[in-house]
C-alpha cells in the first residue's frame, strides 16, 4: 500500500481492483463524502474518481492489473450537474435513464442516487440492463434501496427481482417492460426512483421498444446520454420531459468478450453455494417448458438453461441451472443455491454451466 497526495480540485482515476483509504482531507466519489479511514475497495471490472475537495493523503493498494491515473478538474460532466439539479426540484422524482451502451448510464445513476441523498432519506433504483445488470444476476430486473451513498450500483442488494431470462431485450420487449413495472408497484411512493436501461437505442426497433417503455413507465423525467444526435428519435416519440446529458470524458470502454466475462463473474457470485436439487417436474407450475403425457417436452433442448425459481407474486427468488432430467422419475435436476420450498421454475434462454460460464448450444 502506498500513498498518494491529490490537491484540491484534482481527481484520482481508479481502476481495480484495488482498495483506498482516505487519511487527510475531504474528498467524494460521484458525490459522496468519503469517511476517513473507511476503506473502499474497487472490483476488477470497475473504476471510481476521487475527487479531492481540499488537499488530501490516500492509501492506495493496486492489484496486479488495476491503475490510478489524475486528472485536473473533475469527471463529472456540468450537464450532470444540471440534471441533478433540476431533479432535485421535483417532489418524489422518478427518472428514467437511457443511452448506448458504455455511455455512462450506471454512473449516472450512482451519482443521481447519491445527489437525491442529500434531500430524501432513502432512493429507489431498478436496474433493467439485463445484460450487464448491477442488481441482481444477468438476465434479471433488480429492485435496491439504500440510505446510504454508492460507489456503484452493485453496492445495492436487490430486495426484489423480475427473471426475464434473457441477455438482451430484443426478444423480450414486452417481459421487460412489464418487469419494470412490476417492480415499481413495489418501490415506496415516498422515495426518489432511478430506472436504469439496457444500451439498446439503434434502429426503429430499439427506438420503438424504448418510445413505447417510456410511455407505460411514466417517468417524470427521461435522463438520455448523448454524443450525436442518436436519441433525437427516441425523445421525439414521447411527450415525456427529456434532459440530454453528455458522457464523461473517461469511460471504461468494454467489449463483447469482456463484458460476456463480467456476465460470467455475475452468474458465479449469484451461484455461488449451490447444491444439485431433485424436482418432481410434475407437482411445480413450468414456465417456458410444457409436461406432456408424464413427460417433459424437449428435454434435451433445455439442458443447461438458467432456470428462475418465482414465488407467487412471480417474482424472482433465486436461479438454477437445469443440469439433468429423468423422465421415468418425473424428476429435474437443477443446480441452485435456492433451499426454499419450490412452487414455480420459469426456464430462460441463457445457458449456463456450474461455473457460470455462458453456453452457445
């Protein structure tokens, strides 16, 4: 560990993973105060600005491919600033944030959760990136509250989660939209809510889907990432107030093959303690899959499939993984860390294997 000096007005840009601790001075990440001598440690697959507020002293520790690099100034662009002031205005907002992928959308959401603290007790947020979700495992709509500042929006435990059971919206538009409300229902009237989404914006599709998810949403105001004039279709479509905000000039940039990783280091937390349960596939309501004659149809087709356990209010309680099925038994094996009692298993089109890596057949 080793220190490092940053004088007011300069930012500390970290990539982990890596731990910090604030010594001297005052400093906020994403608007939130740092507390000296709380440690904050920074995952693999995230890096946080550290915004020196009077001269400060840091202890740093960098792992084998984390980075620090300092700016002058800060990260956090004015239009974010602007925007946050503007909901900061509303009673009880709620705010939908939209843009490309890798545009900056969970930071803002982070930032957006941590200005709201100041005014509210407690924010809502739901996060409906169900590919590169931050609450909940991929593939899943996650509900969080907190009443205390974020570094990301994976410091927040989902207190309720929709199985959507795919990746990627295009084939679920309707799931996904729903899912979203549901969630609502469920997020005190009383708080700030943030609705974070998917990066899906190019083409009359995606701008429909989103169009169309604004307009059941109801947000009181549409939060649209911009570089170009890419979202012009999208705002246009809805009657909604629409605020463009810019990205930050420093974004972790990520591909396909990364951000499948960072998918695969989600499955394997959310698996993580799984053990391999018998179900009489007979005696749970199926969702996505049909028993035919005492026998579960296309068996073989849904091998590996992630698997969502709902409870009544079909929400989600845990997910599994459908490792083997004997027809004569009437019996699923499914690989989950979910010990409750078992009332309905919907079936997803991710394919997964114990280790949460991501199957293609």
């Amino acid at each position: 560990m080793e220190k490092a000096t940053l004088a007011a007005g300069k930012t500390l840009l970290v990539s982990g993973p890596a731990s910090l601790v604030l010594i001297e001075g005052e400093a906020e990440v994403l608007g939130a105060p740092i507390e000296k001598e709380e440690r904050l440690l920074v995952r693999e697959d995230r890096q946080i600005p550290i915004e020196a507020v009077t001269n400060s002293v840091l202890q740093v520790s960098l792992g084998e491919v984390a980075s620090r690099r300092e700016f002058t100034g800060t990260t956090i662009p004015s239009s974010w600033e602007n925007l946050a002031n503007t909901t900061l205005e509303l009673p009880n907002p709620k705010i939908l944030a939209i843009g490309t992928t890798d545009s900056g959308k969970s930071t803002l959401c982070t930032y957006l959760t941590n200005m709201l603290l100041e005014k509210y007790q407690r924010v809502s947020v739901i996060d409906a990136d169900v590919g590169q979700s931050d609450i909940g495992p991929p593939a899943t709509i996650g509900l969080g509250t907190t009443d205390e500042y974020l570094l990301s929006l994976a410091d927040l435990n989902p207190i309720s989660m929709f199985f959507v059971g795919h990746t990627s919206p295009t084939l679920v538009k309707d799931k996904v939209i729903s899912g979203i409300k549901k969630l609502m229902e469920l997020s005190t009237g009383q708080d700030p809510l943030i609705i974070n989404t998917d990066g899906w914006t190019t083409g009359d599709e995606a701008c429909a889907f989103k169009a169309r998810m604004i307009s059941e949403v109801c947000p009181d105001l549409v939060a649209a990432i911009q570089t170009d004039d890419q979202l012009d279709s999208i705002v246009n479509a809805t009657k909604t107030t629409a605020v463009i905000v810019y990205p930050p000039t420093i974004i972790k940039k990520r591909g396909r093959e990364e951000r499948r990783r960072l998918r695969e280091l989600a499955y394997r937390k959310h698996l993580a303690n799984s053990i391999c349960r018998n179900i009489d596939f007979t005696q749970v309501k199926l969702v996505g899959a049909e028993v035919r004659n005492g026998r579960l149809k296309a068996a073989p087709q849904k091998l590996n499939s992630m698997t969502g356990f709902l409870d009544d209010d079909e929400l989600l309680l845990n997910i599994g993984i459908l490792k083997g099925v004997e027809q004569k038994e009437r019996n699923m094996k499914i690989y989950t860390p979910f010990r409750g009692l078992v009332k309905t298993i919907e079936f997803g089109a991710v394919k997964l294997d114990p280790s949460g890596k991501e199957l293609t057949s």
